[in-house]
C-alpha cells in the first residue's frame, strides 16, 4: 500500500499540532511509522486519503458497534443538525435518552450527560468524595480512567504502594490520595483499604480492562470488589466507559451479575459523538448539583447532536438484544481461528476475548493484570501490526489496547483477517 498522503499529511499536523495528533495512541509511537490519515467509512470497513481500504477492528474505539456511518444514527444527526447545533437550554431528548439508559441499566434511577469519558470518570470520583466524605480513591495498574490528575497514577517500587505522578503536571499531593493495587488482585486491594481505613472514598475499575489490552477479570474478583467496598464503607465505581452498551444492554455489570454504586459511561452512548456520562441511584446522585451540594457543570452537556445520535443507537440495541450474543459468537470464532493460525505458525501467543472485545498477546503465559500484560508489547507486536495493515487489516497500533467488533464484521471480513494471520511470517 502507499501512503504517500499520509505522510505529508502528518508532516503537516506536525507544525501545528502537538505530536501531529489530537490523541497519542494516533501518533504509531508504539509500533513505529507514521499515523494513517482516515477519509471516510462505512459499515466494517476505514478509507484512508490514499485510497487504501482496512477491515476496521478500532471502530473509533469501541462506539460503532452497528458499523460506521450506520443509516439511523446519521439520519438522526441529520435530522437534529436542522435544528440548532447547541441551545444551552434544556431539550426533551436529554430525557428521553435518561429514560432509555434507566431502563436498560437496572441499578440506574439518574444519569448526568458530560462531554467525554475523562470528564464522566473525573466527576463520578468527585461526587463519590463528596457522598462519602473521604478523599482517597483506589484504582488499579493498567486501567485507564481518562486523564485527569487523579488517574494519570503509576505504581512505585510494588504494586501495593501510594502512588506516583505518570505524567509531569500531576502533583504529588493529587497522587497522593490514588492508591494503587494490581488488576485481578483482592489482596492487594484489602491491603489498601486496610492501611487507609476510613479514608477511602471509591474504587474504581474496569470491569472489563480495555487498556492493557482485553483483560477479563477472574472468576470472584469483580464479586471480591463488591463485597470490600460494602464492608469498608466504600463505593464501587464501574468506568463502563467501554463496556457499557457494548458487552450487554446492562454493560459488563449485567454481564457479571454484579451491581457498583456508580458507573461511567462512553463511547457507544454517544453513537460516536463526543458524549459521556455518569449514573447510578437517587440516593447518591442527589447529592449532585443543583439537587445537592458536589458541583459539575458543562456547557455542551447534553448536545442535541450527540443526544440525537446515542438515543438512536441505544434505541436500536434496546430492540435487538439479540445482538450482543451475535457479537459474542462472531468474537469467539475470530479468537478460535485466529489462534490455530498463529499455531500454525509457531507463534506464542494469548487470546483474551469477552464479548465483542479481544485481543491478541504475544507472549507465552496468560494476560491477567499490566505486569502481565507488558510482555506482549514487544517487536513481535510491531511487526504483527504492520503485516496486518498491509493486508488491509487496522489493529489497534498498540499493544495495551483492545479490539472492538462491529456487527458488520461477516464471514468474508472474518475470512480476511485469519488468512492475514497465517500469513505472518
């Protein structure tokens, strides 16, 4: 393939963007090369301005579950767009599209619409401070909340151990207060909350890790979680933000049979615009201004645009619950299939798989938490990436990242993308 546009293209951004991109994972920093400038797409598959076409396993990073450009989302952006971008007032849709999200999410009686993910995991944490009246959260190595000040954290010499800022800017009296425990790991989390009794607002989690790649969580742990946070006097928080709507109608906690104090949601919500939110009962959700005192606030909250879209997309997955188990059945073939193809091969590899998310580690032993999850990030992978995207196939460009179907990945796509993998070396 050529991508001679591309590269000018990126030459360009260069001089007036940070990095030549707007997100980092964009930049191909971790698999070398340069970054592929998109032109359009529609169903599973991506056109770069070259011309060359992908089967696309991002999907915009987990939003177009249905495929992109999908007909009724892009009518209903249409249809709003006719009407006024933004009004800065309340509209009939923002609670049109609360009333579906509680009635596809059972522990949700309140939902507050934000802008991004970032913005729903940053304030989910602040008013767990403010119901609680604590002030240290937990989290866990390797799951990413976004990147406010409180979750740019990295573990120090252990995975046990008060934080450390991962990105200059953060201060140390912020990462103070994150503590740090190891994914798939109920020791270490009872260890924190027993060091710092009565100090600990929320711990919060990927309920599903999406980036350290696909990471499910063990059998008890997300159970485990439940039962320290009620007995520590301590709220559970999901950041569904990948999860939700995606693995089920009721996202990884319906999935899992298990029921946090609050979750976070993004991505498919928005139908691919920016959207997220944070959600959970009336009890805590009060307690959020201008019924209670925790303050949040935003001027494109709610955006006719973004409402417009996740309401038609939620809508669509609300009437089809059958989808989720399509989904299920089409990732557990390409993990079946891709695996006798790197077998074939002779090439180490781990599956992890939950739904409509995988990802392939290339590495010998299983991928349970980010100690483990770094040995597939390796030139192994690099060079893995760079012989599927000459084969018309867009991984993640990545190793820590998760792949998300789409309902248009068919027998032909699916075909494609293992004969890409037998292919390797």
């Amino acid at each position: 393939m050529k991508y001679q546009r591309s590269s000018a293209l990126f030459k360009n951004a260069q001089a007036t963007i940070p990095g030549g991109v707007n997100s980092p994972v964009r930049a191909f920093k971790a698999v070398g090369g340069h970054p592929i400038f998109m032109a359009s797409a529609k169903g599973a598959f991506l056109t770069d301005i070259d011309g060359n076409t992908y089967i696309d396993y991002i999907n915009s990073w987990g939003p177009q579950i249905l495929g992109h450009a999908h007909v009724p989302v892009i009518k209903a952006i249409q249809e709003a767009a006719e009407n006024g971008t933004s009004f800065g007032t309340p509209t009939e849709l923002e609670t049109l599209i609360a009333e579906l999200v509680c009635t596809m999410v059972s522990y949700v009686d309140q939902i507050r619409m934000v802008s991004s993910g970032t913005e729903a995991c940053m304030s989910a944490i602040r008013l767990a401070r403010g119901y609680t009246g604590k002030e240290k959260i937990i989290k866990f190595a390797g799951c990413y909340h976004g990147h406010s000040d409180s979750f740019l954290i990295e573990a120090g010499s252990g995975a046990v151990t008060f934080g450390t800022p991962s990105s200059p800017g953060v201060t140390q009296g912020t990462a103070k207060d994150t503590l740090l425990a190891t994914y798939n790991d109920l020791v270490s989390t009872e260890h924190l909350l027993k060091e710092n009794s009565g100090e600990v607002a929320a711990i919060i989690v990927e309920p599903v890790a999406g980036n350290m790649g696909c990471i499910p969580p063990q059998p008890g742990f997300l159970e485990g979680l439940r039962k320290l946070a009620t007995k520590h006097d301590t709220l559970l928080v999901f950041d569904e933000v990948m999860t939700g709507f995606r693995l089920s109608e009721g996202g990884a906690a319906a999935l899992y049979g298990i029921t946090p104090d609050l979750a976070c949601f993004g991505k498919v919500i928005g139908g691919g615009l920016p959207v997220g939110a944070f959600a959970g009962p009336r009890e805590i959700m009060s307690h959020l201004a201008p019924s209670g005192p925790v303050y949040q606030a935003g001027t494109l909250s709610g955006n006719p645009l973004a409402m417009s879209a996740g309401y038609a997309l939620l809508s669509e997955l609300h009437g089809t619950p059958n989808v989720y188990d399509e989904l299920e059945a089409r990732g557990r073939a390409l993990r079946e299939d891709i695996s006798n193809a790197l077998h074939e091969r002779s090439v180490a590899h781990q599956i992890n798989h939950v739904g409509s998310m995988l990802s392939v580690h290339l590495c010998e032993f299983p991928v349970t938490d980010f100690e483990s999850a770094k040995a597939g990030d390796n030139d192994d992978f690099k060079e893995l990436f760079h012989h599927m995207l000459s084969e018309g196939i867009y991984l993640p460009p990545s190793a820590y990242e998760s792949w998300f179907l789409c309902t248009c990945i068919d027998d032909s796509a699916h075909n494609k993308t293992v004969e890409a993998f037998r292919s390797f070396r």
